[in-house]
C-alpha cells in the first residue's frame, strides 16, 4: 500500500539524482555551445572577442538556460518541501496531510515550475522537427497548436490548484478534467514529435542509405541515436504520468514532479550531441559523421606498392577516395556538422573525390 509520505521521499531522493545528472549535462551543454561559438567567431577573424549577443541568438543556448532556471528552482521546492513536512509545520506532525494538501504554496510554485518545463521541453521537441525535416514550416503547425493549447491549459490548472477547497483531492472530477487534458496535449506532440516526426525521420533515411551500401538492420547505437534525438524518455515519463494519475494513483505525485529533471535530461542529451557535431541532420542523411580519409591515405596509396613487392600480385584497378576537410560556419552552429552543400546554407564540409590507380 503506498503511502503519500513514501512517494514523496521516495520522489525527494529520485529527483535528486535525476537533477544531478541533468545538472551536469547542462553544463557540458553550455560549455559545448560558447566554445562551438566562440571558435565560429574565430574562424572569421582571429582576434574577434566572442560576441553575447551572437550567443544569445543560439535557441539552444537560450532553451538550456530556461531548462537550468526552470529545473532547479523545482528541485528547489522539492527540497524545502520535505523540511517544511517534518520540521517547520507544526513541528512536523502532520506531514501526511501536508503532502496530501494541494494548494499549499509551495505544491502550487512547484506546479508552476513542472508546467513551465514542459513548455520548453515541447518547444524545444518543435525547433527539433524543423530542424530535422529540412525547416518545414508546415510540418510544426500542429506541434504548436498543441504547445499553445497545453500553455494555456496549464496556466488553468494552476490557478485551479492555487483556490483548492481544503481537504478536497487532487482526483476531483474538475482536476481530472483539466490535468488529464493537459497531459494529453503534451503526450499528443510528444508523440508527433518522437514517433511521427523525428525518429521516423532519421530511421529512414538510414534505412535507405543501407540499403545503398547493403548494410545490416538497426544496430545498438542507430537505436541509441534515434531514442536520444526524439526525446523518448521524455514522452515516457509523460505517458507514465498520465497512466499514473488516470489510475488514481500516489505515484502521480512521483511521475508529476519528476517531469522537469526528466525534461532536462532528454534535451540536454540532443543539446550535447548537437553541439558537439554528432547529431541528424537532412543533408547528412545518418546520425554521426562517417570517418574522414586523410591526405596521408592518399599518398600512400598514390606511392605505389612498397619495395620488394611484385607489382603484378594484385590486379590494377580505379578506386575512389573521399578526402574530407571540416569548415565550421556560424550559420548552422545550432544544427551542428552536415555531409554536404545544403541549398540556401554554406556547406559545413568540403570533399574532393579523388582516382588513385592502385
């Protein structure tokens, strides 16, 4: 039998982790950005100072501030919460229905924290899809009609919480409505977002590019790939939640406020990949740069075989070489390294083909 003081320990110790792990990503994923930005000012002139207001153009720098400031402060209240329960309310004797109070202050700034995580999380899950599928306006329509509408529904379940009846049940038929629909707002661009969008996205594209090469199926990391760029955990959290709660469960309160840390840690995952360079993109048709033949490798080969070695011991052939040279551009820092010239945008990588007889 769980019990709402169990949960929410429970839920003081999980977030915590998940905040620090969140917090450590954040940090790499700020230190990636500057650094990717700062060197882009570089490659321009070298004695160029690195520009803030060309950071703070970067949505991905600006998204991972929000998700930092919006993440801690919930972990934050999570944690006065559980000295407010035992030490400051009435000398802690009645923790139990502190928890179980819905329009406590704190339970009701703690809301407002889950729901303003959740509106950058989707709006970031948004700049993903257009960025994936070649900046296709019409693709996030939808997507942003649903940020909107769950925007707008959480600022209703918010001012719900704030004038609660005492003693009334966050279970009430008026709170279902209202959370349940919510819920389903975000799960519905989640959905659209992981499944629809991007992760069928990159899944065939690297299907075909198989099938070009004849390579075998999906391997570990093409999954890792795909469940890491369309935020998987965090529409998984999301559903947990909704089936927590649609069920009338304790563990709602768990999956609830577990939702920012677990928000922050699935985009930051993307944040680092993308700044890193490692990530999808519509002209590299794959999820990690393939690895680049030196100009070593091509002299070599150019050089012949080596001495003593019958020349006639392998048959005379053309062999392609591809010899790549990566060119950062501040024009797609955000969308990390491509494979190719992309219309409209200066190429990330130049290639030469060369033929060597070997």
């Amino acid at each position: 039998m769980l019990s709402a003081i169990g949960v929410n320990l429970a839920l003081t110790c999980i977030e915590s982790m998940l905040f620090g792990i969140f917090f450590v990503l954040a940090a790499t994923s700020l230190a990636v950005l500057v650094v990717r930005h700062s060197n882009n000012a570089g490659s321009v002139n070298v004695h160029a100072p690195l520009s803030s207001e060309r950071i703070w153009k970067s949505p991905l720098f600006v998204t991972t501030l929000l998700l930092l400031m919006t993440v801690s402060a919930h972990w934050v209240i999570s944690v006065r919460r559980i000295f407010e329960a035992f030490l400051y309310k009435d000398g802690g004797e009645r923790a139990l229905a502190y928890w179980l109070t819905v329009e406590e202050p704190t339970q009701v700034a703690a809301t407002t924290f889950v729901i303003s995580s959740v509106i950058v999380g989707d709006i970031i899950l948004t700049y993903r899809i257009w960025v994936v599928w070649d900046r296709r306006l019409s693709l996030i329509i939808f997507p942003t009609l649903c940020t909107l509408g769950y925007a707008a529904m959480g600022i209703s379940v918010i001012q719900l919480f704030a004038s609660y009846v005492p003693g009334e049940s966050i279970f009430i038929h008026a709170a279902q409505r209202r959370i349940i629909t919510t819920a389903a707002l975000t799960l519905t661009t989640n959905i659209y977002g992981t499944a629809v969008s991007i992760a069928y996205r990159i899944w065939s594209s690297n299907r075909a590019l198989k099938h070009e090469h004849a390579s075998p199926g999906m391997g570990l990391t093409e999954a890792l790939t795909i469940f890491i760029e369309s935020a998987a955990l965090y529409t998984s959290w999301t559903l947990f939640f909704l089936v927590s709660y649609s069920a009338n469960s304790l563990l709602e309160a768990f999956a609830f406020h577990c939702i920012p840390a677990a928000t922050g840690i699935s985009f930051m995952l993307i944040i680092v990949r993308v700044g890193l360079g490692f990530h999808w993109s519509p002209a590299s048709g794959g999820s990690a740069l393939a690895p680049s033949i030196g100009v070593g490798a091509l002299a070599s080969a150019r050089a012949g075989p080596p001495r003593g070695q019958d020349p006639g011991g392998y048959p005379m052939r053309v062999i392609h070489l591809n010899v790549t040279r990566t060119v950062e551009q501040e024009a797609v820092t955000d969308y990390a390294l491509r494979r190719g010239p992309e219309k409209g945008l200066d190429a990330d990588e130049d290639s030469d083909i060369a033929k060597v007889e070997v």
